[in-house]
C-alpha cells in the first residue's frame, strides 16, 4: 500500500519545484532531454518493421538503462502548479524495490494473485474488461454482465454511463460525484447476475475528473477485497492535482494506485518511436517513484491513428515492455487502442496483435478492447472481450519469434485500413442482450478470425459461445 | 535581389525549418519586389505546410517542429495579410482570430493543442485558452479578443454537455448571431454537432481548417441552422477523403 506521508512529500516538491511552463515543458524539454539520451546511448533509429514484435532484448535493456538516467534528470511536470517534481535516480531504484510484485485481488471463486511477468512468461497474464467505454444507463447491467460471463475476464472495470437516473452527467461538477456512487450500484448488480459477487475491481469510470472517485470507490473498495483506483494522468512525463486527489483518496480507502494513462505519442513532442520507447519507461519508473503506483499504465500511441496498433506502435510498446519486465518486477499493462467497432474483423485481428504483442513481451495484465476506439456510444459486446480474453492467455509461454510471425501476418489484414477503421455496429444491432449471444453475423465473423489464427499458430479456445 | 521563384523557395524553405528570422528576411524581400501577397502565401507558405504536413505523415517530422513551422506561417502571416485587397484569404483576415479551448472538467489537450497548431499554420489568431475552460471563461475571451470562433475541444461525453451549454448561453444573452461555434474531440460526433445547434464539426485537426475557412469565407450568419461537417470521409464516422455537406 501506498504512504500518505510520502504522497504528502510529492505534493510538496510540486509546490516547492522549479517552474517550468506546460508549453516549454512539451516543446523543449521533453524533445532536447529525449533526443539527448537516445544519442548518448545510441538508441536512435532501432525501429525495424520486420519486428513489430522487438527481438532484441539487449537493445530494450538499453532503453531501459537511458530512461533510468533521463527520468532521474527530468521529474514529472505538475500542470496545476507548473512546476517539477523531481526525484533522484537512488529514490527511483528504491521505489522499484519497494513497489509489490504481486497483488492479491477478489474474493470467493474469483480472487486471483496479478503477477509481474517477464518476456516469454509461461505464467497466465490477467485480462481485465471493459475499458470505460460509453454505453446508455440501461444497457450497463446487461452490457456488463454479459462481458463478465467469460470466466478469462478476470478483474472487472467499466463500462461508463453518461447519464445519472437519466440527467446528464457534467464533468467537474457534483453530477460526477453522483454518478461514482451509481456505477458502483450498476457494477455490483452485474457482478451478482453473472454470479461473480467476489469480481477485483478497478474503478472510478463514468468521471473524468476526481469527483467519480471520492464519490464511488470507497464503495467499491473493502479490506477483504482491495479495488484498483483508476488514476489517469495527462500525457508522458506530466502529472495534476486530480491525480493526487485519486491517489490520496485511495489510500486512505487502502485501495491500490492504477497511475497512467499518461501516454506518449509517436509523432508528439516525445517525436520517434524510439524517442516514445524512452518517455515511455520514464514515466512508467516516475509514476511509481511519485505517485507509488503498484501497477504501471502507460502506453504508447501512434498519433497519425490514435491507434497502438500500427506497426511503429507495437514495435515500441513491445520494447518498453521487454525493458521495463526484464529489469523490474512492476506489474505492467500496455493498453491497446483499436479503432474498428463491433461486428467487424478489424477489431479482432487488432485486438489480437496488441495481445500477442504485449503477452509475450511481459506485461501483467490488459484491459480493453477499446472498441471503436471509444468514440461511439453504445459500441461495444461481450464478444469481443470473450475474444481478447482467450487470445490474451493463450499468448503465454509463446516465443518472441513465434509472436513476430504472427503479428506480421496480423498487420497484413488491417494495417492499410488503419486510416479508414470500420466503425461496426452498437451492441443493439449484433448482440442478443437478453440471452448475451451474438447476432449470427457477428458470431460468424469471430468463428473465422478464431479459425484463421489457430491456422496461424495461435492455440487459443473458441470464444463464440452463448452464454446463457 | 532573387527571382521570385528563388525568393519563394526561401520561403517554403523557412517555414519547413520553422526559422523566423529567415522568414521575415524573405517575407520582407517577397514584398519589395512586388510577388502578389495571395502568391507569396499559397506558393511559399501553403505549400512549405503541405510539405511538412507530409513529413509528419512519413515521421521524419514531430509536433515540436511543427509548433516551430506554425510560428514561421504566423510570422509570415502577420506580414503579408494586411497586403491583401480582395479574396478568400482577405476576407479571412478580418475574422480569423479564434478562442480554443477544452471544455471544464476536462483536461485533455493533445487534440486541442494539434488543432490549434493547424488552425494557426493556416493564419488563423487562435487564442488558446487550454483545458478545463468554463462556459463563462470562453465567453469572456471571445469578447475581449474580438473572436469570430469559438472552438470548443471535448474528449469525454460528460464534458460535450459544455458544448451544449455555450450555445445555449449565447443564446439566452443574445449573442448566437455573434460567434460562430465549432465543436470536436474524442467522444464528439457530427449527429451531436447537430443535435446542439454547432456551426462546424470535423474530426481530425485538419478538418478544422477546412471548417473555419467555409465558415469565414462563406456567406452563412452564426447559428442559423447550417453546419458545415468536414471529416475527412465519405462515410458517416470515417477518417480519410475530404468532403462536407451543409444541412439546412
């Protein structure tokens, strides 16, 4: 668990820490301390799109070493009091040590030990679901319990409403407070019609703000069962207030600290993917060493897709993965962002490279899928989350090789569209939610992505089945 | 003195390397030796833009060092905008100063901070208000900066609702005819564009341009009901050929 009175130490080196503007921050010191480090180590230009699935361990443990040095170097920029956080390179170490390597999650046939795993791990990596995508407030309990029905979806978190009792929710506003208490109310009536009471919990979705958290996690949390407080940060290398606010609140609840969401972008200010790779690791080691997260939550994007599925994005994520298991024992996720809607292809073959990517390379957990790359109500079914699940745990003990193999062929079906995603169907047009099975389309489409993967290697069980 | 082809390949050379001084320096020299402003800008700047637009695609080129190219146009805008007569981009001039923020209780700002770099490349003053701007915030500094746009940046639902709110504000106080509203962001889609009465929609950064540059050059008052939608498909929530369509 987290110590309040070294959260109390952060909030007061962000006080008292050097200012620095968010735009020099973003436009100078970010891009001259990267680009610094990627030649001192000699770290420039690795991309190689023949492995989007990175095989050379020894270049990622180099990342890792610069990162270490530039994350000692750069701190976290606090946007509310535009000043940096810093910490040493002696405190980061310590803070790798002290961080657990395990979390005991869940209760009755549902609790399960989250370890941290390393690259080509045969140990089960975790999957979680669903992200916090939107869907309307009468559809969350069926919507939820139906992704719950897959016994491989193991740590539930969403979806989100953006309605209370019909109102609309307002962010920053005591909307957002009612609206964490209601979301712990849909969630556990979900968690008791798919039979799963003792589900481990991450939480608050539905806020954007810090309002959702005080207002629903300590609900949400208990002794027996310890929650995940979902603490999301701005972008690479920056923190805010909100986020102290969520970290603080948790543990004072003794919950655990989820603190990411702090991604750098490929063609950002962190610029290269190589330059991503290192800002990445940095933030990852500085969210653990500053806001004592248990578990690391950043990943990288490719801002021409907003997608983490593009070829550069995979290629970078599996490196900082590979870096950060090889050389820590965090528990690590890497979300994927995949942009096709339900009812599709697309959002299965991409949700299976993130997978596959990120398994092999050693991250703990995923949660996801980010179907239609969220940006459409209603846009997302259990299926592909029974999908995920099983594409997930079947990736593990699989080689890097063998992993590449597959991801090559992977990108081959999507990578053209990436521009261009299918948006798919809302759950009400390829979903039956009254007996949670798909639509005959929709499980027709899974049957043949299933089928092609195992023709591929991929060992993994048919997903496609009624639930109810 | 070069030829002109000579002075606007200094230009478009300038505004790839994000270099002021060189563009002052050949802005200045454009100017002297009689280019057509409208030239000097489509031919010097737009196209050194377009170039750098596609080194981003290739990723030979990062946003730092397309914030510095978008601080070059600026430069180059400031000089040679007040020697336009007539036109498009002339009439662009009188009403290009747009107030860009994300909405309250939102701190997002990737989307907003890109879309405000292509509106700026492209001549508009945006006046960047940053995140988790209130209502009551946009409206004061639409006012004091004279703007003509309100850009209204959103990634979740529960902060679109502000969108709402600013149109219907505007309203009430009888200011809908003054500014035109346009809306984006992650969670934002053209159908709530016109649910809440927006004047422009687009998806990505780029459609912004094309959004404020119909607006502006187009004879359509705020509010009145038409919303030009650019989101670079032809499809209903796609992402790649550029269209629009204006709904009455």
């Amino acid at each position: 668990m987290a110590s309040l009175q070294k959260m109390v130490e952060m909030l007061h080196r962000a006080k008292e820490g050097p200012f620095c503007t968010e735009k020099e921050w973003e436009q100078k010191v970010i891009p001259e301390t990267n680009r610094k480090y990627l030649k001192k180590y000699d770290l420039e230009r690795k991309y190689n799109p023949e492995t989007p699935v990175n095989q050379d361990l020894a270049l990622a443990d180099r990342y890792f070493e610069a990162a270490l040095e530039m994350a000692a170097e750069m701190g976290l920029l606090c946007t509310d009091t535009e000043t940096v956080i810093k910490v040493s390179k002696d405190e980061i170490i310590q803070a790798l040590k002290d961080t657990p390597d395990h979390l005991v999650l869940g209760l009755y046939r549902d609790r399960i030990t989250l370890k941290a795993r390393k690259p080509e791990d045969k140990a089960l990596p975790v999957f979680a679901g669903p992200l916090c995508i939107q869907v309307s407030e009468e559809l969350f309990v069926p919507v939820a319990e139906g992704i719950l029905k897959s016994k491989k979806v193991r740590i539930q978190e969403g979806p989100s409403i953006d309605t209370v009792f019909g109102k609309p929710v307002y962010s920053g506003s005591p909307y957002e407070t009612a609206v964490g208490v209601r979301v712990v109310e849909l969630k556990r009536q979900a968690m008791r019609r798919a039979g799963r009471p003792g589900m481990p919990q991450m939480a608050i979705c539905s806020s954007t703000t810090e309002y959702g958290n005080l207002g629903g996690f300590h609900l949400l949390n208990s002794k027996e069962n310890p929650a995940i407080s979902i603490i999301l940060n701005p972008s690479e290398l920056k923190t805010n207030y909100s986020a102290f606010h969520k970290a603080i609140h948790a543990i004072g609840c003794d919950g655990y600290l989820d603190c990411g969401g702090a991604y750098a972008m490929i063609g950002g200010f962190s610029g290269s993917p190589e330059g991503c790779v290192l800002t990445n690791i940095a933030t990852d080691l500085l969210m653990f060493t500053i806001l004592q997260s248990d578990v690391a939550a950043s990943a990288i994007y490719d801002m021409r897709f907003d997608s983490s599925c593009s070829r550069h994005a995979l290629w970078a994520n599996t490196v900082a993965t590979q870096a950060e298991a090889r050389n820590t024992h965090m528990m690590l996720y890497k979300l994927i962002n995949q942009l096709a809607g339900p009812c599709t292809e697309e959002i299965l073959y991409t949700s299976a490279a993130g997978s596959i990517a990120t398994a092999v390379s050693g991250v703990a957990f995923q949660i996801g899928p980010r179907t239609a790359g969220g940006r459409f109500k209603n846009y997302l079914t259990p299926l592909e989350h029974w999908f995920m699940a099983e594409v997930f745990e079947s990736s593990a003990g699989m080689t890097l090789d063998k992993a590449n193999e597959i991801v090559l062929y992977l990108l081959s079906t999507y990578e053209k569209g990436l521009k261009d995603p299918p948006e798919g169907k809302p759950v009400t047009q390829c979903f039956d939610l009254k007996i949670l099975t798909p639509s005959k389309e929709w499980a027709a489409i899974s049957e043949k992505v299933t089928k092609d993967l195992r023709a591929h290697g991929l060992p993994m069980d048919e997903p496609n089945v009624s639930r109810k | 003195m070069g030829s002109k082809e000579e002075i606007l390949k200094k230009i478009l050379d300038a505004i790839i390397a994000g270099d002021i001084p060189a563009i002052e320096t050949a802005g200045k020299e454009a100017l002297d030796s009689g280019i057509n402003p409208q030239v000097i800008l489509e031919e010097g700047g737009s196209k050194g833009l377009d170039i750098v637009g596609e080194k981003f695609e290739n990723l030979e080129m990062f946003l730092p060092e397309m914030l510095a190219a978008s601080e070059a146009m600026k430069a180059l805008n400031k000089m040679v905008l007040p020697h336009l007569t007539a036109g498009g981009l002339a009439k662009k001039k009188e009403g290009a100063s747009v107030v860009f923020g994300t909405v309250y209780g939102d701190l997002h700002d990737m989307g907003k901070n890109i879309t405000a770099t292509q509106l700026s490349l492209h001549g508009y003053e945006v006046h960047d208000l940053g995140t988790n701007v209130s209502v009551k915030e946009f409206m004061k500094a639409a006012d004091e900066k004279n703007a003509r746009i309100i850009a209204m940046s959103s990634l979740m639902t529960t902060s679109s609702y502000y969108q709402r709110d600013m149109i219907e504000h505007l309203k009430k106080i009888g200011k809908r005819d003054q500014y035109y509203v346009i809306v984006g962001g992650g969670v934002v889609t053209e159908d709530w564009a016109q649910t809440i009465g927006a004047d422009g929609y687009g998806r990505v950064a780029t459609d912004a341009v094309k959004v404020c540059d119909l607006l502006l050059e187009g004879s359509v008052k705020p509010g009145t009901g038409t919303i030009h939608v650019f989101q670079g498909s032809t499809k209903r929530h796609g992402a790649t050929k550029t269209y629009y369509k204006e709904v009455e």
